[in-house]
C-alpha cells in the first residue's frame, strides 16, 4: 500500500506515522534542526509564553483542501468541559495576556461561549479563529452579537477577494457566505477604522507556493473587497500551507512534494527564525495535551520528554524556557518573509 493510500485510509495514521514519515525521509532536504543550528538558532527555546492557543476540536461545517487539521462535518473530538476548566485554571495561576481559540470550527464545541466569557471575566485578550460562514448556520446566526459584546478579536479565513479562487480552496458558496458574513461584523463594527472591534483576515496560498508581500496583498484585499463589496478589515495575514494533512495529500497527489520542499528549503530566511508563533505560544489540543504550535499537534509531535505533557501538569517556570521540537515541516515557518499565526514575520 503506498503512502498516499494510507493517507487516505486513516485519519490516526495520517496524522502519525505516515506523515512524519513522509515529511523526514521523502523530503530530500537538510534536516531542518541542523539548520537551526548553521544559523545560530541553537539551542532553539521558548521566549516565554504570551498565548495560550486553544484547539477545541476537529469538528467544523467546512472541509477545506489546505485544512492542516483536516477538519470537517464528520469529525467527533471535540473538547470536554474538564479540559476547558484546566485551561481557565492555569490562566488563573499566571497572566498569559492572550488566549487563541481554534479548531475546526471553534464556535461548534457546546462549551464555546461559555469558555469566551469566563475568559474575558479574567480579562484577557480572546482571538476566534473564524472560518466565516459558520456565522449563517443555523444555530449560530447570534454568534456575531456574542463576539461583539465580549470585544473578542475575530481573525477569519478569507484565501482570496476573488470569488473563484476562495471556492476551489474552500468549497462552492464559500465566498458569498463570507462576503455576508464580513458585512454582519462590519454591521457591528469589526474591521471599522473607529468600531474599536478587531477583524484580521487570513490569506493561504491557493496552491503549492509562499504567500506574497503580506503589506502588498493587505492593500489589494482592502481595495477589492471595498470597491466590490463595501466591507472593511483591520488588517491581513497572510500563512504560508505547511505540508500537512490534506495539503500534504494534495501535493503527493500532484507530485508536488519534493519540489515544495525544496521551494522552503531554498527560501529558508534566518531572520524569521526569531519571531515563529512556538517561540511565545503553548498549544493546548482537545485532549489537554501540550504542544510547541498546532502543526507539531497535528504531527502528535509533542514537547520534549522532560516537559509536562498536560495542561493538568503546567508548569510555568518549565515552559516558559523550553527546548521547542521541531521537525521538517518547520521550513514552512521560516520561508520568505515567515510565516505564523499573525501573519508574516519579515518586512
């Protein structure tokens, strides 16, 4: 059975052994820990940690082809309650400023809302990353109200101002769906010069290649959408596809592997390695379990052994300063301009 085939087959398995398997021998470029090492980035540590991103589950109302979680409707992890309060325990216990919520689709699990405002009681900083057209589904068409009146940043997924484009990344009605959804947060003020509500949206490339200048794209993103549509944004990030996942099953599908490998590899930009999103996050999955990022919890590439493994084991003054695990899908991060969770890193 070939590789491809077993990434299909399983979703455990892809994302475990066959795909860290693919990722570290298929790859054919220097092993990324000793490029750290070639540029001075060794030992590679933690910073401190300024976000606590929360994955809430697999579960979402969209299956996208670029998904790293390979999310979608037929998905059951969800997060318990349990899990949340340990999360709401450690944030009691230190002054983490920011908790950044994800998923899947965040705003699916049943204890969302709840989580949302017991956070902002302890007055952090709350980010939903939004897909958008969760906000017309039934059942959520109140989420907009909700997220406006606990003042929570939405950073929503937008691949593109073009309607084609957005649709073959996302699947067909996508675009319009968001273009509603965009014009309801604008009606609440997200994106508004003087609304004083947050709204970032994202930029993944469409296929196999590194995002352009974020600060060249941000100004066609807001010239399109406001001519065309009338709505507003604060501001664009732009996220380059690391192979994982379903992206990783598209480019082996493609025979696009090997060259985009090389095409990170070769775009390797040390002065990125200072700002990836491992350097000041911890990632929390479904299951409490702790990661560097949400690409090493997709991989199940955990903290190192003499880490604790569980929110239930925090333990601040050990990952304030930890050794981050890193593997070959990193190259993602640190290409070009860089790549995180707030967009490039790099003018």
């Amino acid at each position: 059975m070939t590789q491809l085939s077993l990434l299909r087959q399983d979703h455990e398995l892809a994302s475990t052994d066959v795909q860290r398997d693919v990722l570290e021998n298929r790859s054919g470029q220097p092993i990324f820990a000793e490029t750290l090492a070639s540029t001075g980035h060794t030992p590679f540590r933690a910073t401190g940690i300024d976000v606590m991103q929360v994955n809430v589950g697999r579960v979402c109302n969209q299956t996208c082809r670029h998904c790293h979680v390979d999310a979608g409707p037929d998905r059951r992890e969800a997060m318990s309650r349990e899990v949340f309060e340990e999360c709401l325990r450690v944030l009691r216990q230190t002054d983490i400023p920011t908790v950044d919520i994800t998923g899947g689709a965040p705003e699916m699990n049943p204890h969302f809302r709840w989580f949302v405002a017991e956070v902002r009681n302890l007055d952090r900083h709350v980010i939903d990353r939004c897909n958008l057209t969760i906000l017309l589904a039934n059942g959520y068409t109140d989420l907009p109200e909700f997220l406006a009146e606990h003042e929570v940043e939405v950073v929503a997924s937008l691949p593109c101002y073009l309607e084609e484009n957005t649709d073959a990344q996302r699947g067909s009605g996508v675009f319009q769906k968001s273009m509603a959804a965009l014009r309801r947060l604008n009606e609440l003020g997200y994106g508004l010069p003087d609304g004083g509500r947050t709204l970032s949206l994202v930029y993944n490339p469409v296929g196999a290649s590194l995002p352009p200048d974020q600060h060249v794209l941000e100004e066609a993103y807001r010239r399109e959408l406001k001519t065309r549509f009338g709505i507003t944004f604060t501001r664009l990030f732009t996220i380059t596809n690391l192979p994982i996942s379903r992206f990783l099953e598209d480019l082996l599908r493609r025979n696009r592997f090997e060259s985009y490998m090389e095409k990170l590899v070769e775009a390797y930009n040390p002065a990125a390695v200072d700002g990836v999103m491992c350097r000041s996050t911890l990632s929390v999955d479904w299951e409490g379990r702790l990661y560097d990022c949400d690409f090493n919890q997709m991989l199940e590439l955990g903290l190192t052994n003499e880490q604790p493994q569980n929110i239930r084991d925090f333990d601040l003054n050990r990952l304030r300063n930890r050794v981050i695990a890193t593997g070959q899908h990193c190259y993602g991060c640190t290409a070009g301009a860089g790549s995180s969770c707030q967009g490039s890193i790099v003018n």
